[in-house]
C-alpha cells in the first residue's frame, strides 16, 4: 500500500490532502497528448480517403477536398473560442465536452449515407478537435506557476512530437484500415480515441475551484463576426470566380466590425490592443501560416497524386508516406530538448525549399525510392517549424491569455491547411497528375521563401528566453 502524503499550509500545520507533486505533474501528460492529437490523426488519415470516398459517392477531388476544408474551417473558427472559454472557466469542462463531441462526431461519420452528411461530421469532428489543445497549453502555464519553474521544453517537446507522429503515420493507418474496411473504418477511430480521452480527462484533470464573484462575459458578437470573417474568406479562396464578388466584401465588413467591436469591448474575445503591443506575436502566428500551409500542401497534393499520378493503392500511398513521419520524429526528439526558435525556423525553412524544388523533378516514372526520399526530405522542416512556432508562442503570450493565444496559433496553422486544400483543388480540379502536382510544388516554394524571409531580419527570436513564472 502506498502511505499518504500530506501537505502543510503556513505555519507549519499538516493537512489532510495528498501534497502535490514538486515537478510537472506528469499524470497530465496522458490526457493532454492524447487530446492534442486527435485533430492531426482525422486531418492525415482523411488524406487516404479522399480518393475512395470520391469513388464511392461518385465526386471528383474538387468536390472531395470540403471533407478537408470542413475540418479546418469549423476548427479555424473553433480553436480560439474554445481557447478563450478555457481562459476564462478552465481546461476541463471544455476537455470533456470538446472529446465527447468527437466521439460522436466518429460515429456519424461512420454512418454517413452521402458525401454531405459526412461532410457535417467532418464539421462536428472540427469543433470537438479544438478543446483539447488550448486546455494543454493552459495546463503547462499552471503547472509552470505552481512550480516556479518555467522551463517547458521537454512538455511542448512531447506535445509535438506527438502531433507531427500521428500527423504523418495517419495516412499509413489510414491507408491500412482502408485496405481492411473500407474508407468508413477511417471515423470509426474516433470512438475509442474519445473514449479514452472521456476517461483519463474525468480522472486526472484538476476540477476547477467554484468563485463566488460575478461570472465573466463572453463575447459572442465578437465570435460570431470572427465566424464570418473566417467563413467568407475561405469560401472565396475555395472557389476565386467573379460570380462570388460578395465574399471577400462580406469578409471585409465583418473585419472592420470585428476590429472595432473587439477595441471596444471590455472582455474581448480577441484583444487586438494586446496583441497589436506584441508585434512578435503575430509575426509567430503568420510563420504558423506559411509553414503549415507548404507541410498540407504536400500531405493533401502528394498524397492524391501518389495514388491517381503515379497509380498506387491508398494503403501503398500511406506507407510510402512513413519516411515523413519518421525524420519528423527523429528530428523533433533530437532538437526538442533546446528551443533554438530562430535557428530551427531557419533550418526549417532552407530544407523545405529544397524539398519544394526536389519536388518539380518527381514525375510518373519515379521510382519508389524515389518517391519515400522526397517524403523524408519534407518531414525534416514538419520537426523543426511546428516545435519552434509553438515555443516562441509560449514565451510571448500574455500568460493570463495563453490557451486563447494557443488557440489562435492552431488557426493559423490551419488557416494553412485551408489555403493548401485550395491550392489543390485549383491545381487538381479533375485529377492529381503530374503536372499539377508541380504546379502546386512552386505554390509551396513561394510559401517556403516567405517563410524564410520572415525569418531573417527577426532579430526579437534572438532574445527569446525563459521567463519567471
């Protein structure tokens, strides 16, 4: 039997309850990677699917890609609302309801009758996704401040090394249980997933202390304007024809009124004013962007055209993806331990325009060592970009507004996965070949430029260190 420890509180007198632990409380650990990852496992597994669902309901890839957009677009809107509801009321409610959500988003999915409903689940699934992360990111500050030490590497190490692992394994898994069941096996993950989340979320995160002071307001005019913005500006990227001239000015308005609702309000659901003071900060969220935009551009594009260019099976496809997700471990396990953010932002960014340009020689005739070293290549930017964003996040965010900044950091990203998915929708409107997988290749290269010009003058990542709880 293990004896009981207890506590004290000032003055020496002894308490009843368990006496935290001195370090990171690593019982956390399991729910927040666990939590973090189901959104990455849904977006690579579906990247698989696209081509058996579009066969199955008779769609072409123009059509297919919303399975992809409705992902990103519902979680683009939903990560920093649930971000800014953590801030405001705590990681667990919003953990538990947000896993529970994709569980049951999994089994619509899996039972969905027509490309439409599936497209709702894949909406419901973005949604339920955007809890979790945030949650990890508020969960990290506390722990820092309950234990004034404020050296978070190793947890933001594990945090993403879980993400880019799943994000690259998924399309082999994917490509797996498709080969086993079919495309609708690819939902049925999410049931144990959400389950285990239900279960490990309900007994280990900390239950939030009642208050008895009035409640905090929440935003919802400025959520919903956010919601607009997001929502017009993808749809006009998706589709870019004279016909839909209203969207990008339905976007505009809602951007002008979102701006001056969010100056004005007391309890923002966005506070500009802050994050206009922090010009590092949106400097961070816009090489979020860039970054992730070039990653699931090759993830989506390379993967449709391994699979109709160059005439593989979706489970061949996925397991041709594996060098991916493997440099993207090892590169990620041997830098995490050092935040480094500006050289790993620059090494990211060179060896992802390498692989851009190594990308335009790929042809329907490669042969397949070919086709696993240019996914190789690609992984090692996935282990540098994502890990340095997300440390550089956590050294400039207003601690007190952390889980909302976590939040808007993940809709950059995938903000980029948004425009990547329109890019290959412009660059496949019928079917992934060749020449539009280069086409999309010097889409990623210009990206992949920016990003490093970004980079360079940035001399505010040079001063970047840990700071006191």
């Amino acid at each position: 039997m293990i004896p009981r420890r207890t506590g004290t509180v000032p003055g020496g007198r002894r308490t009843g309850r368990a006496a935290p632990p001195a370090g990171f409380d690593r019982r956390l650990i399991a729910p927040m990677v666990l939590g973090s990852v189901l959104n990455p496992v849904n977006s690579s597994m579906i990247a698989v699917a696209l081509v058996p669902i579009g066969v199955a309901f008779g769609a072409p890839p123009a059509t297919t890609v919303w399975l992809v957009t409705a992902l990103y677009l519902a979680t683009a809107v939903g990560q920093p609302v649930a971000g800014r509801l953590v801030d405001m009321y705590g990681p667990r409610r919003l953990y538990l309801a947000g896993t529970a959500l994709v569980g049951v988003a999994g089994l619509l999915g899996a039972l969905a009758p027509s490309l439409g409903a599936l497209i709702g689940a894949r909406v419901l699934l973005g949604f339920g996704t955007s809890a979790a992360f945030p949650a990890s990111m508020q969960l990290t500050r506390r722990e820092a401040e309950r234990t004034g030490r404020d050296r978070p590497a190793g947890v933001l190490t594990a945090l993403a090394v879980a993400n880019q692992t799943v994000a690259v394994v998924g399309p082999a898994l994917g490509g797996l249980l498709i080969g086993a069941a079919g495309w609708r096996a690819v939902s049925t993950v999410n049931l144990p997933l959400s389950a285990a989340c239900l279960v490990l979320g309900a007994s280990r995160l900390p239950r939030e202390r009642s208050t008895a002071g009035p409640r905090r307001p929440v935003d919802r005019p400025g959520m919903a304007l956010f919601a607009v913005l997001l929502v017009s500006l993808m749809l006009f990227l998706m589709e870019p024809r004279p016909a839909h001239w209203y969207l990008p000015l339905l976007c505009a308005v809602a951007a002008w009124a979102f701006a001056a609702r969010e100056l004005r309000t007391t309890e923002p659901f966005v506070d500009l004013r802050v994050l206009g003071g922090r010009a590092p900060l949106p400097a961070t969220y816009v090489r979020r962007l860039l970054g992730y935009t070039t990653s699931y551009a090759f993830l989506y594009g390379y993967t449709q055209w391994l699979e109709q260019g160059r005439g593989l099976s979706a489970s061949t496809a996925g397991l041709v993806l594996l060098p991916l997700s493997a440099s993207a471990l090892t590169v990620s396990v041997l830098t995490g331990r050092r935040e480094a953010v500006r050289a790993k932002l620059l090494a990211g960014a060179a060896v992802q325009i390498a692989a851009c340009l190594a990308l335009l020689l790929v042809g329907a005739r490669s042969p397949v060592p070919v086709l696993l070293a240019a996914g190789a290549v690609m992984g090692v930017p996935q282990g540098l970009i994502g890990l340095a964003n997300q440390n550089a996040l956590y050294r400039q965010a207003d601690p007190a507004r952390i889980a909302s900044a976590a939040g808007l950091l993940r809709t950059f990203m995938y903000l980029g996965a948004l425009g990547a998915s329109a890019a290959a929708a412009a660059f496949f409107p019928h079917r992934a070949d060749t020449a539009g997988l280069h086409g999309l290749a010097l889409f990623m290269l210009a990206g992949s430029v920016l990003l490093l010009v970004s980079v360079l003058p940035d001399r505010s990542l040079r001063t970047l260190t840990p700071r006191k709880a």
